[in-house]
C-alpha cells in the first residue's frame, strides 16, 4: 500500500474520517472518489465538518477558498489534492482518470514553496535510507526511461528529435499555478530564454511546447514568434526521455520535465522554485528563500520521496490501492496499447469467433477494420498462419499465458503477440522476439528481479499456456522423461521441426537415447479432443512409452518428471520455467541460446547464451500483450498469471459454445475456425 507516515493512507485502512469539499468537479470524478474511499475518506458536502473531520480541496484551483475558509472556520483539517507526476495517457479530461494522487495533510502544495507541503517534509525529514525503496526507485527510474513513461504518456518514442546537441528549454502553460506560487512570471522565461543563450553560446536551442498547449487547451508563455536560426520552438509529441537524451543542457522554470531531466541524469538550471529545487541536484537560479530545504539528496532519494513515499497510487485493474511498482504496470500495459493501436488496425484473415476478442485488444485506442485486403499504408495485422511470403503485414498470435481452455475450442486468449518482423515459432526468419531476447542477455539488476519473481510466481501457481486441469496416473519410479505431442500440421512442426517432425519420430528418438528412462507420452489436448491430427495408435506406443497420460494436468506432469524431450513444444519452455532438462530436436524460440541441449538445426543468429530470467523477460514481459479480463483492460503479465490462477478468463457467449461443440464432428476441417 502507498502509506506512509507522512499519509492517511496506511491509517484509512482501520479507520475512516469524513471528508469534505466545495467543488462540483468532486462528484463527477469518479476515480478521485474511489481513491480518497480506499484511502480511508467518505467524501461529502452535507453538513458542517467538526474538528475531527477534513476538508478537500484541488490545489489552488479557484474554488479552493471556499474550502479553505470553511477549514480556518470550523478548526477541521485542510487536504489539498493534486494529480500525483505520472497521471494519464493525455493532459485534461480527455486523458482519462488518474492513476495516482497526491493527498497532502498538510494543507500544501508540492509545487506552492511558500509553506511546507506532505512532500517537501518528506524530502527533508525522512531518513529516505530504506534500501529496498531505493532498489525500487532506482528500478522505477530505469522502467520510466525505457518506457518513456511521463505524467501524460501519450507520446511516440520513435517520433524524430532534432539532431543531439541542443539546449533544451521548457516551457509551460500560462498562469500555471506551479508558476506563479512557485514565485516566477513571463520575466521569469525571457530570463530563462536569455541565459540559455548566453550560457551555450552558439548552441542550438529547442524550446518544448506543453502538451496542452499543442492540444490547443492553454497558452504558453513562448510562441513561434521567438523562433529564428537558432531557436526551434518544438510541440511534436515526442517522448520528454528522447528528447532529454539528445540535451546538453536542461533550462526550466518550475516543469516536471525538470524533474524527468533530474531522473535522466542532467542537472537542469531551475529559475522558478519546483519541488525538486535546493537539494542538491539542480543549478537553482532563482532566489529559494527555502531554509526548509537545505538538505542534499541523491537522485534515488528524490525519486523515492516524490514518488514512492508521497503519493497515493491505485491500480485501475484491481480497484486497489497500490505500490509504485504495480501502477508502472498498469501505466505501461495502458501506455504501450495506445502507442501501438491510436492509429487504428487492419486486420485479416481473422475467424468471426476471434473477433470480440480483438477489438478488446486492439481496438480500445483506436479503430479495429477486418479486410482481407488491406489498404496501403495503414497499420495492418494478419493471423500469422495466413501470412504469405513477402507478406509486410505485422503477425498476430497467441500468447504463451492463453487461457484456461484451448484455443481450438474457441477459448479467448489473455495473451496476444503482434510480430512486426516474423514469429516466433518460424526460425526461418528473424523475428521481433529473437531481437528481444538478444537486447535482454545483458539484463539489469532491476528487470532481473522482476523475471525471477515473475517465474516464481508460474511456478507457485502452477500456470501453463492453457491450463487444463487432470487428475496425474500412478506413474514407476526412475528417471522419467515427459515426451509432449504435438499438432502435426502446426506451423510450428512444419517449419521448425526439422527433421524428427512427426510425434511418433520424437518419441523414437527419446527411446533411442534413453533406453532405461520411464518416458511418458503426453498427446497434445487438440489431439486428445479430436480437434487436430497428430494421434500416434496404441500398439504404436509399445516399447516407446512407458506410461500414455491422458487428460493431465501440465503442470502436476512437469512435477513428476526430470526431463522433457520435444520437436517445438511450448512445454519445453515451460519446463525451463520450472527449473527441468530440455532436450530439443527442433528450433524453438526458447532453443539456441544455451539452456536446452539441442539436437536439430538451429540459426546462426542465435548463438549467444543468455541466462533464464533474460529469456522470460523477452518471452513474458515484453513480447505479448495482456488483456485483463475482469477490469477489461491492458494489464502485466503478473496479473495474468493471477487471473490464470484464479480461474478468471474472458467469458464466451452461448453462440460461441455452441460452436465449439459442433467442431468435434469436423475435426479434419480445422481451418473451417481456425
């Protein structure tokens, strides 16, 4: 939870205090409401408060003196609200609600000096020397950079930058209050424009617009009559970390763009008197009569006061309150939904069954068109499997955390991955999860962490791509090893396989290397549910199998065995998940990179080793995206495996069903729904 001492938060949970406020704009928030109740507030604007309730109020927002003077009057508590620094996807309400507030009890403002505020006492009282909150600032930092994530996150990190070698200047909107209670004015950025200039003689100078003002909602204080040779006035919506990386110097008033400059490593000049300003990290070149802040702090202590320790943070896909960690999350899986889908899909060669399902994907941002026949130049998606050669379209399939049913029973996937050079299962051709494992060998610390407890919590809950549940046989002791089946016509036998390309062959092969093993043949659950070819006959298993498991459980398999032998089978991924030897004969995604011993043929590409966490970060975090199917939202991985575990899945209409059923008498007519 996002308690701290300096929060009603952590005390909200056992004991509640009645709320009040004078602004309409309270009730037609609703996510501002949910927040304050899970913090511990009744929200209310009947009746008089006494001395032990609390009055809210927005910043410094022109209806803030009515609350105020009712606090002075009735002796109650002062809170004063504002959007914690990351907030939505775009400035105002078109953004959407936000996902973090900053609950000041102290009647402050983060960004108003002139008296103290919950955030600035945090910054000069706290010890701020808890080793994990600083491990998990400094990761938090590291997820924020590579994700170009900001308080408005609606930008594009590919979008073109100038040429690296600017100075970079900030402006901001005019009148904001951040400007005149941080005690600067329009002097204070002709000021600013001046000593950038005469600080960097020669120096190229990129003035950045504020998103609202290129959204037409706000003036700023520089338009484009202050361009010239020199001076570029920038309102793109380019991300605020590229644009900061290619800056040999950061000039701003009171921006939070200074703050992500603070983050990026800059030491920005500060002339007006932000929250980040006198404490060490910044060139403060307006007067900080502060003596409150006469303490010098790290990066990672700035960070974990402003944004671990000082907001509150709620998780739209659970309801909850939250940790700075978890509502990364949340903001990443939203803000990566929007970069890939604003400007709409075409999409082809998807069964009428799949349809739902995809616009809950990919048509939340933007507009979702199934053609067959795309037009030229539009974003466009094709089921993988009806991909042709030369095809430009990205690849679609499922995810390697599905669903709790198959696919070929029409199941809706959780998971989706969208390949813009190939896919994974086709080692003929690079593919975007290829180059994701190759950017993750030399992971960090922090993503390091994350794939381990991600494995961990796979391997606690037991999820595997379907999981389907079954009772496990009694199975003889020795060395067992797990031969998982396969679909035969699946894309991934036909150009991956290699040549043991048939159930029957894998399980030769096994025998043949293992003659004293107790190898266990698994058929695949299609095959089980007469829904794709790939049986291997009965008589055929004698002296091959040991034991045929039948309708049993992946993951109570995966625990009884040492070893797994497979063609391309996701199994065998899921058996380095749980820490188990794989044998490969083809040229899976997860073969190649030295933690299977491979007996087939693989590509050149794929000769270097990288360690287990690098390969689930690539295969897991940052290959598929997620669909929550409670909250129906983009969502992490984390919480898919909670869903999973839980036996949450997305729901299939009666039409559906039934469809389902029908297949069975169509087995050898699969692509009739596929």
């Amino acid at each position: 939870m996002a308690g701290t001492p300096h929060s009603n938060t952590a005390a909200g949970a056992t004991q509640r205090r009645r709320l009040f406020h004078y602004n309409l704009g309270f009730l037609r928030d609703r996510r501002l409401r949910c927040i304050l109740s899970l913090a511990g507030y009744d929200l209310t604007f009947r009746g008089t408060p006494g001395p032990e309730d609390a009055v809210a109020v927005w910043g410094h927002s022109p209806y803030a003196p009515r609350g105020e003077k009712v606090a002075r009057r009735t002796g109650a508590q002062l809170i004063r609200l504002e959007d914690a620094f990351l907030r939505s996807l775009h400035p105002g309400r078109a953004g959407g609600p936000t996902i973090g507030l900053m609950i000041d009890t102290e009647g402050g403002a983060h960004f108003a000096p002139e008296a103290p505020s919950t955030l600035e006492t945090i910054l000069a009282e706290d010890p701020l020397d808890n080793a994990a909150e600083l491990a998990m600032a400094r990761a938090a930092m590291e997820r924020m950079r590579e994700n170009h994530l900001s308080k408005y996150s609606a930008t594009e990190p590919e979008a073109p930058c100038p040429a690296p070698g600017y100075v970079l200047v900030v402006d901001q909107t005019r009148g904001d209050a951040s400007v005149t209670m941080g005690g600067a004015d329009a002097n204070s950025f002709r000021e600013m424009l001046y000593y950038a200039q005469e600080d960097n003689p020669g120096a190229r100078i990129v003035i950045k617009t504020h998103p609202e003002t290129r959204a037409g909602y706000r003036a700023g204080y520089f338009s484009q009559a202050d361009a010239s040779d020199a001076i570029t006035l920038l309102d793109s919506p380019v991300s605020p970390y590229a644009l900061l990386e290619g800056a040999v110097a950061v000039y701003t008033v009171s921006s939070q763009l200074g703050f992500e400059a603070i983050v990026m490593g800059h030491r920005p000049n500060v002339f007006g008197r932000p929250f980040y300003a006198g404490w060490g990290l910044s060139e403060d070149r307006a007067a900080l009569p502060l003596p409150r802040r006469g303490r010098s702090l790290t990066r990672a202590q700035l960070f974990a006061g402003a944004m671990i320790k000082a907001p509150t943070w709620y998780d739209p896909c659970t309801d909850r309150l939250c940790d700075l960690e978890t509502a990364l999350g949340s903001f990443e899986a939203e803000t990566r939904a929007w970069r890939e889908d604003h400007r709409g899909w075409q999409a082809g060669h998807m069964r009428l069954w799949k349809r739902r399902p995809l616009r809950q994907f990919f048509g939340r941002h933007g507009r979702l068109r199934f053609t067959d026949a795309p037009k030229e130049g539009a974003p466009a998606m094709v089921w993988a499997a009806h991909a042709g050669e030369g095809d430009t379209r990205h690849r679609l399939e499922d995810g390697f955390l599905r669903s709790r049913g198959l696919g070929a029973e029409l199941t809706p996937p959780l998971s989706l991955v969208l390949d813009d050079l190939g896919i994974y299962y086709d080692p003929t051709r690079p593919s975007r999860l290829e180059r994701l494992i190759l950017k993750r060998a030399g992971l960090s610390e922090p993503r390091r962490a994350r794939a381990r407890a991600l494995i961990e919590a796979i391997r606690a809950t037991g999820v595997t791509k379907y999981n389907l549940e079954g009772p496990l046989p009694d199975l003889p002791e020795g060395h067992r090893i797990l031969v998982p089946g396969q679909v035969e016509d699946d894309a991934s036998i036909r150009l991956g396989a290699g040549d043991v390309n048939t159930n029957l062959a894998l399980l030769k092969a096994a025998r043949a290397t293992n003659p004293d093993a107790v190898i266990l043949y698994k058929p695949h659950p299609d095959v089980e549910a007469g829904l794709r070819p790939g049986a291997v006959p009965r008589e055929a298993l004698t002296g091959l199998a040991d034991v045929l498991v039948e309708q049993a459980s992946a993951d109570a398999l995966l625990g009884a065995v040492e070893e797994v032998w497979t063609m391309t089978s996701l199994m065998g991924f899921e058996a380095l998940l749980r820490g188990l030897r794989v044998t490969v004969t083809g040229a899976p995604f997860y073969a190649g990179w030295g933690l299977t011993a491979d007996k087939g043929s693989l590509p050149a590409r794929r000769g270097r080793h990288v360690t287990l966490e690098a390969l689930v970060h690539a295969a897991l975090i940052d290959y598929p995206r997620y669909h929550d199917p409670v909250s129906m939202r983009p969502c992490t991985p984390e919480l898919a495996v909670a869903r999973l575990a839980a036996g949450t899945d997305l729901p299939r209409s009666p039409s559906i069903r039934a469809l389902a059923k029908l297949q069975g008498a169509f087995a050898s007519h699969a692509w009739l729904w596929r």
